[in-house]
C-alpha cells in the first residue's frame, strides 16, 4: 500500500442532506484538497450522532485546531442536529450569517446554514440557498430566475442580490413515487428515455395540464393495448410532470433570464422543454455552486475575501 | 357451537380483483344465500393456483353438478386465471358473452367477464364493465354519465344501452402513492378529513389544475411553518385530485346525468365536488351493483329472465 500525501485542510465544506453526506477538504483560498462521503444522512440519525458521523468521516484528515466546519441542507432541519431557523423572503441571496452548534468538543466551530421561508404561497427550501449563494459568487450583479430541478425542485426570483420569491414542485418526488409506487411500475421499467415523446408530452401538458391523472392511466393502457415501450412512457411521464410545472411556474420563466442548476441528465430535460417555448436557459452543476455558496459563508465569517 | 343450516346456492357469484376475492352464494332469483371472501387476489396467483383456491373458499357450500360459477375482475387479465379479451367500445353495456375458462374440473363450469378497451385515447376496464350492466339492468333505459370512483376512477359515457366512450383517472392511486411515499407523509398522518378545505381545494384546482404540483409542497410548507393540520391536509390533497379530475372530465359530466357507483365516503366526495359545479349526481353502491351485474350474466348464459 502507498503511502499518501497527507490532507490538511484549513476549513471543512459540508453538504449534508436527508439521505447522503459528503465533506470537502478546502484549503483557505477555496480548493478542494479532499472529499469524503456517507451513507449517514439526516434522516438516518438523532442529534447526538451527527458529531461522531462528522469526527469519523474526517478523521483521516490533519485539521487545525479549531477547525472551521461549514455545513448546509437537512443537518439544519428542526429533525436535524440543531435548528437553524429559516430567513423569510424577501432576503439578500448570501448565507453570511450561520447559525453556530453548541455542545460540540471545542476543537470543532460547526456552522449550520439557515434555510428560506415563504409565508405566502407557503413554501420553504434548506440547502437550495447555498446553491444560489454559490451560483451569485461565481456569477456576480447576476438577475433572473434560477431553476434547481431535483426531487423537489425550486424556480427562484433573484433580482439585486436579494431572494424575492420562490415556489417549489414536486416533480421529482412525483416521478419516483408514480414509477416505483403505482400500477404504472408495469410500463415504466429501465432507465431509456425517448426524446420526441418527452418533448410532446411537455408541450401537450403545458396547454392541458388538467390532463395529467387520465394522461397517466393511459401510459399503462398504451402498454397493455399496443406494447408501448418503456422509454415512450418514461419519457412521456416526465414529460407530464415538467410540463405541468411549466405551466405553472410560467410567470416565473416567461421572457426571463433563466439559470438551471442541478444534474446535467435533469438539467438538459428542463433546458429542452424551456427551448421549446423560447427560453434559452443556461446550465450550472450543482455540486460545484454548493461548494461555491459554502466557501462564500467561510469568507464571510472569517473575513477574509 | 350451533349448527347453520347448510347453503345450497344454485350458482356461484365472484367478484375477484386484484388484491381481494369474494363469492356469493346464490339462488336462480338473484337472492344472495351466503358469501365468502378472501385475501387471495388475483396479483398473489400463479393461474394453476385459481381453481384449488376457488374450490377451498367455497368448500362449505352445497352445489349443484356441475356450478356455474361467473367472475368479474382482474381474475380474467392476461395475469389472471385466463385471459378474457377486452371488447372495444362501441359496445353493448350487457356483458352477456361470457368466456368459459378451461381445463377446470367437470363440476365447475367457471366463466369469466370480459373487460372493455378504447383504442384512442388508449383505456382499459376490467371490473367496471360488470358494475355498468348491473347499475343499468337495476336501471333500465337509463341514459348518462357513469362515474366509479376508486383506485382508478373511471367516466363513462351511456347512450341507449351502449358504452360509447370512457376515461380513466389515477386519482385513488395518486392519493395513496403521495400520502404514503413522500414527503407529505409527515404532513398527512390519519383519517380525518376538513370538508371546506377539500371544497375548497377542488374548486382551485378544477380553475388553476396546472398548479397541483406546487399546491402539493404547499402541503408541507404549510405543515412546518404554521402547523396545519393533517385533516385540512389529507382535504387539500384530496380536494386537489379530484378537482384535477374533474377539470379533465368536464366534457363528460357538463349538462349531464350523473351517477356515481362505489363506496359511499368516496361517492359523497365527488357529490359534494359536482354539486358545487352544479351537478347533482345520485349514488350507488358497488357490491349491489357488482352483484346484479353479475345476475345479468348468469340471466343471460341460462336463458332465465
């Protein structure tokens, strides 16, 4: 076995959702030296593990002491390790005010990240905030709408640095649950995706979104009657389910600068469906705006720009 | 232990669905002497498994040699005992053309009914079909809208004895997919149901159906910022699918006469949803509807009127 070069962060990046972790080594100027991740995500753990899971997780690590651990997503739920509240719209954009963790060993500063609320429509989002901290850090004086499309995915006002508004979808939830939890199981087997019916799916839901549950039977009727593939009705649900959220977050993209944010496979759906209507949306990687948005709260809380 | 007197039915009814199976000892009249149910559906059976399961739920029953024994349901899909092929609409709403399942022993003459199919829009029935020729033979001359609310609720359209088009709904499925396999779990824990809130919520959704999405996170939004109820929830989403449904069955239920066939909670929902669009709908029970479906059939196969 080699021996590696040792890992000495200056800080530690943390994105820690529902169901995964995953820890960056940064040194101070914002690289990454080293990247470890888990299984133990929020909902797998009571308060009392999150500072072990952590202490494991980077214990192959030379950290100073005191090290600096910033960290965003559920970890900050009321169900996580401690609650940060939620800043209420509208806000400014950067997350430069975490929330600090008591009880932790004082060779730890961990920082939790706050969430964003809504009153009205009533909405909220943990973690998505990092995001669009880290996409207005690479992206300066930037205005529009962001879309993160993921299992819940957001479209978000940003105008002036601030947070105007939001409104979240449950399209990726609704996917999972209606191809793993439904009859529809049957027909929508595999991972191919055929690209025309995606595209007619969108268009034709976006202008008959009242259509969807009858649209969704008749995906399994089509594979009993005549043998529709499973890509042709993938294809057609996600179809379905984006085109009903573009209509209705149509106020949100129509004749606005749009930025997606999130897997390319998701993103490039969006993008396709956007284009159909006119809307040139450029693509960001998520992971890299995440840990964007992390290094811009380490800025702010340790002063250094 | 008392001794019964012995049930000696003429023939056998049998309603066999997809999770559930249940028999029905009748005489030539139609008067129902005795019943028998089981968890064996059609899902849990390899089609060897049908007859030895049919012949043990019926173990106690005095039959004439040989019983004619008529089912309705899943029982005649292409998973089930044996296949009965779908008739196309248009077509009779009697189904008196039974298929005579093979390779059962001498003594049971085992028919099945079966379902109907739509080539465009693509559709299905199978159980349905039973329940329309039972409410129309309960119901002679009548001429409408059938609604069957249910897992997969079904709008169909009833002119002079014919079935002339129909359209099914994932409205149950949907309800049962999202409370038990997201996040509204949380948010949606119980029974009760607000009966404003769901009037409420159908009547948006039946105007604005492309924000179901977005509404349904609202759900939990509205859970963790203002600790809304459950029963306003389970109401919101309820009141939700089925205004979707409605605002897509529009054409069928406008200026019509509608009746509704299934259970009575779900029914009255619909009642109460319809009433509000103006359109009184009457109520009908599935099980004695199912039967005299059922009773037409035999009727028919004997010649008995």
């Amino acid at each position: 076995m080699s021996q590696a070069a040792p890992i000495s962060p200056d800080w530690i990046a943390v994105d820690w959702g529902t169901s995964n972790l995953r820890a960056f080594a940064m040194d101070a100027g914002g690289t990454v030296l080293g990247e470890a991740t888990s299984d133990k995500g929020m909902s797998s753990l009571a308060p009392n593990e999150f500072e072990p899971v952590l202490r494991a997780l980077i214990a192959d690590w030379t950290v100073p002491n005191p090290c600096t651990v910033i960290a965003c997503g559920m970890v900050g739920s009321r169900q996580g390790w401690q609650e940060a509240p939620y800043r209420g719209v509208p806000c400014s954009a950067k997350s430069d005010a975490p929330v600090r963790v008591s009880n932790v060993g004082d060779d730890l500063h961990v920082w939790l990240i706050s969430g964003i609320k809504q009153p009205d429509p009533a909405d909220v989002m943990r973690g998505e905030e990092t995001q669009i901290a880290g996409f207005l850090a690479l992206n300066p004086d930037w205005d529009g709408v962001l879309c993160l499309p993921g299992t819940h995915c957001k479209w978000v006002h940003v105008s002036a640095g601030e947070i105007v508004s939001f409104r979240t979808f449950m399209t990726g939830e609704l996917f999972d649950a209606i191809s793993t939890g439904t009859v529809l199981r049957h027909s929508l087997n595999g991972t191919d995706m055929d690209e025309s019916a995606f595209l007619n799916a969108a268009s034709e839901t976006l202008s008959r979104p009242e259509k969807f549950t009858t649209n969704l039977f008749s995906l399994r009727a089509a594979d009993l009657l005549n043998g529709q593939s499973a890509a042709t009705a993938r294809a057609k649900l996600s179809g379905a389910l984006i085109g009903m959220e573009l209509a209705a977050a149509k106020p949100y993209w129509l004749g606005q600068n749009v930025a997606l944010i999130g897997s390319s496979t998701l993103c490039t759906l969006y993008q396709q469906a956007l284009a159909q209507q006119g809307v040139d949306a450029t693509l960001s990687d998520a992971a890299s705006v995440t840990r964007a948005g992390l290094c811009a709260t380490y800025k702010a809380l340790t002063g250094k720009s």
